[in-house]
C-alpha cells in the first residue's frame, strides 16, 4: 500500500516564492492557503484571473498527501499538468483522452506518494474504481475548481458534479476547496449545499476588473462594427470574439481574416487538431483573434488577451461576466465590447419560449436574459449594474461607456404608444400580427406591395411615426422587448403587446429611452488599478 507523498515546502510562501516566483499572496490567497492549509474547507468566489490555482496548489505542496484537483476541463488537463510539471510539481491527471497504459502510470506513480498534485475528470470520480483508486494512496487537499457547474440554474450545470458531495465523507479529515468565478448567491447557495461545505469558511473577493473597459453599442452591421472596434484597438492586440452559431463564427473569422485581420475561428465542430493548433496559436503568438462559441476560452490562462468582444447577446450576466473576464487577466487595460440588437432580443426570447424545460426552468431562464438585457439598456454605469448582479456595491467606475459619455436619452412615451395602438388595431380590427419591418413599415408610411395588399395605407395610424427613421424605430422596438412592454410571438416572431403595455398605452408608465450609440470613437482604456 501507498505512503503518502511528503510535503514539499516549509510554508506557503516558500512554494510561492520557488514554485511560482511570485514574491506575495494575492488578495485573499494568503488567507486561503493559511485556512487549507491548516485543514480547513473552503469556499472561494474569486474573479477570472484572481489567482485560484494558488489556493489548492500551495496547500497541496505544504501538506502531507496528494492534492486532487477536479476539473471539467478535460482539454486543458495536459496543459495546466505540463505547466506544473515545468516548475517541478509533480503532477499528473487521469481522464478520458488517455490510454491503459498512461493511466497505469500515473496509478502507479498516485499510490506510493510520488505525485504532488492529480487532476481528475468530473465523471471518473462517480467511479468505484477511482475511488478506490484514491483511497490506497493518500490526499492532502480536494480542490473542486469550476465549481458552479454544481449548479443546475446556472449556465454551465455539469450532472458529474452533483457527485461530488459525499467526497468529505469519503475521505474524511481531508480539507476541500471549491472555487468558482460564478459570484450569484443562488450558485453559492447551491455549492455549499451541494457539495456539502456546511462548515467551510468562505472567501468572497471583490468581483471588479477595474482595467476591463466596458462598451455595449447598438448592433447595426455587426461585422463592420466589429472590424472597427478591432482596428481601434493597439495594432497586433489578441482578442477573443464571441458569436452563438458556428456558421457566424466561420463567416466572422473569414471576414475579419479577408480584412487583414490575423483572424481564425475555433468551435466544436471543427477537427481536434484545428482545434489544437488553432488555441495554440492563440496562446503562443502575439496577436491573433480568436472567433469562437462559448466553447472557447475555459480555464484559457492567456494573461494578455487585450479584448472580448461579443457579436450575440450572451444568454445571462454569469455569461457575459466569465467571457469578457478573459479579458486582461495581466491587469493592463482591455476592453469588453459587445454590439447587440434588435435581432438579439427576438431570438433569445423565442429560444426561451420554444425551448424544452419545465415552467420554473423558462422563468429563471428568462430572469438571466432580463438582467443581461438589463446590463446592455442601462444609461448608469456599466460595471456598478454588473457588480450590483453579484450583490457588490460601487461607485460610478469612469472605465465604461456610459461613464465615458453619458448616453442621452428621450421620452419615448409617444412613440411608444404609436407602435402599441398599430399593434392592437391590426390584432383586434382584422385579427393580424406582424413583425418589426412591416410595422416600422406602416408607422413610417411606406407604399409597398404589402401595404397596398393588406390595406394597411388605410390604417389610422399609417404614417404617424414618420418622424422616426427606420433605425429609430428599430432601436425603440429593442428597448420595448428588452424591458417586457412588447414580447415576441409566433412562428415569424410577430409582435403582440404584453400585460405591461397597457400603463403605457394609458400613459401612465414613463418610456425613457436611450439615445443608441454606434461605432463610438475609441477612447484610451484608463490604466485604472
Ligand atoms: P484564475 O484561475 O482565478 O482565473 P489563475 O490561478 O489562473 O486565476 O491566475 C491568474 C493569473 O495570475 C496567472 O497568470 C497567475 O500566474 C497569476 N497569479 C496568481 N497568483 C499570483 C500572485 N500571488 N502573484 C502574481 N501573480 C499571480
Ligand atoms: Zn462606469
């Protein structure tokens, strides 16, 4: 039977200092390490970036054992294993992309104490043969990274982990850490529970990135948007740019590539070795952009990605926050752009009402799209609306849009009211409903086939919102649907009015609406620390 592996460093900032280099902790990593360390369970909320793998690296090289780490990044084991095994951790991980005989090595190596630390895929420990496994040879820390994918609401839930519960009771006297840059009270709620960390401590670290500049404009093109936001950036900056389809991610990567742009897309679909090598580009060279689906950018420790931009609505604030934290983990100032639309809104809200799940499951759904919506409508301060979604409070930052410029607004009662009378009129007077173009259409009195056809020139209001553009109204349609006053409906995501219209139809519920902002001019990220 095993022995267990001797602890490697006299203290914390011993294996700091000769492991990693770092001269000092980091915010709370000192506390983290002192309280593990010493056997304690924890629960570590910390910011992309923040420095988590320190907290279970360290104490697993200070104390007696192994320290198993279980990661859902499987495609990432080999290279956060190699990086240790750089700095002379003796590392290894057992998953699924491995063959007999490597897996009886690091067996092998596991049981008489020879490893430092050993990376386990979230699956193979629901495994008798794992467990046992880990049993014969000795741990001295359970470090459960990428926590929140314990959580079933949340936007990354993994079924594997919801065995991870009973691992203190299975291996008990062995302290565990879980740690997640999920920050909601919900998903720390259900890490506790789940995970049965009733008694551990718990560091909660400020959730703000003060070099990310935040920017949201008002999706026109997005392509020529995006190219522009790029080449406003430093020459030669690595980015990452998120889209929701692989076909727009290919089409992206294209465009951006025929513009000169060192530009290469990365998605599931894509052969593993374009996979590989693409990701290894993007690591090792100096400014290429990635165009991805979320697929992209988990546990991607590349210190200097200078911007993420979106090119789709994410699906919720927990989303938004973990994509664009990839953003400037170096701490030199990055930028967080997204453009968004009229389109976005429609679709995730269509998305919603189609996709399969219980009733509980479309309303919480549809409470992240209403924050997320939330974020890209607000006239306040970016990163004040972000931290106030993790229950963390702030001043105005100066780093984000509307900071920058305050947006101006207008009242957009009126108008408001024209589109919902068009739409009741059409719904209750000839049992009709149509989407924005034609509506837009009929408000801004256009004489097309359609209109003759449908008789809709006859309309009492044909032609009142003509002191609208196109893109006006398209703009006040976003922000009706963003805030719930007008909802999408159908199989051609007509549009019908909502309980909520009626104040405004009434004239009773005020219609503040935002002046939309296009291809701002860039300004310098303030270097703020
Ligand atoms: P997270 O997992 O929280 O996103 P990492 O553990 O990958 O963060 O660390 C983020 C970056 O910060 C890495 O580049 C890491 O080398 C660096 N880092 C972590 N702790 C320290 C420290 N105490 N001093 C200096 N750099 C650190
Ligand atoms: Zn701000």
């Amino acid at each position: 039977s095993g022995h267990a592996r001797a602890p490697q460093h006299a203290s914390g900032l011993d294996a700091l200092r000769t492991v990693y280099g770092f001269e000092s902790f980091r915010g709370d990593q000192a506390e983290v390490v002192e309280h593990v360390a010493s056997g304690g369970d924890a629960v570590v909320l910390m910011p992309t970036g923040g420095g988590k793998s320190v907290c279970y690296q360290v104490p697993a090289l200070v104390r007696e054992g192994t320290g198993l780490v279980v990661s859902p990044l499987i495609a990432l084991m080999h290279d956060q294993v190699e990086a240790l095994r750089a700095n002379g951790v003796a590392a290894a991980y057992l998953n699924s992309s491995q063959d007999p005989s490597e897996r009886a090595e690091v067996e092998r190596a596991y049981v008489p104490g020879e490893l430092d630390l050993i990376y386990v895929a979230p699956e193979r420990l629901s495994s008798p043969q794992t467990r046992g496994l880990l049993a014969r040879g000795a741990l001295s820390v359970i470090a459960i990274d990428e926590a929140h994918c314990v959580s079933q609401w949340g936007h990354d839930f993994r079924p594997d982990y919801l065995t991870l519960g009973d691992l203190g009771e299975a291996f008990p006297g062995v302290p565990r850490v879980a740690l997640t840059a999920t920050a909601t009270r919900e998903t720390h709620r259900e890490i506790t529970e789940r995970l049965h960390l009733g008694s551990a401590r718990h560091f909660v670290a400020s959730f703000d990135r003060p070099n990310i500049q935040y920017r949201i404009e008002a999706k026109t093109e997005a392509r020529r948007q995006l190219l522009q936001f790029i080449r406003s950036q430093p020459d030669r900056s690595a980015g990452i740019v998120y889209a929701l389809s692989r076909k727009s991610v290919e089409q992206t990567a294209s465009f951006l590539a025929g513009q000169g742009i060192d530009a290469i897309p990365y998605h599931a679909g894509l052969p593993a070795e374009t996979r590989t090598a693409h990701q290894a580009r993007f690591l090792r060279e100096d400014g290429v952009v990635v165009v991805a689906t979320i697929a992209f950018g988990m546990g991607i420790d590349k210190p200097d990605v200078r911007f993420v931009a979106h090119i789709d609505l994410p699906k919720s604030v927990e989303g938004y926050y973990q994509e664009t934290g990839r953003a400037g983990r170096d701490g030199e100032p990055s930028v967080a752009w997204m453009a968004y639309g009229l389109g976005d809104v429609v679709q995730q809200r269509r998305l919603i009402q189609q996709g399969d799940g219980d009733r509980a499951r479309q309303q919480r759904q549809q409470q992240h799209l209403d924050a997320m919506l939330a974020l890209c409508e607000t006239v306040e301060c970016r990163r004040q609306n972000l931290l106030a979604y993790f229950g963390q409070s702030s001043d105005p930052c100066g780093n984000c849009d509307t900071c920058l410029e305050a947006p101006k607004t207008w009242d957009g009662l009126v108008a408001a009211q024209k589109l919902m009378s068009t739409i009741v009129r059409l719904q209750r007077e000839r049992g009709q409903s149509f989407g924005a173009g034609h509506l837009i259409d009929i408000l801004r009195g256009k004489e097309t086939e359609r209109m003759r056809r449908f008789r809709h020139d006859e309309l009492s209001t044909y032609g009142i919102g003509d002191d609208l553009s196109d893109q006006d109204w398209r703009s006040v349609i976003r922000q009706l649907l963003a805030r719930g006053l007008l909802a999408p409906q159908g199989e051609y995501n007509t549009l019908a009015v909502t309980p909520e219209s009626a104040g405004v139809l009434r004239g009773e519920t005020p219609v503040p609406l935002r002046h939309d902002v296009i291809g701002r001019k860039s300004r310098p990220a303030s270097a703020r620390k």
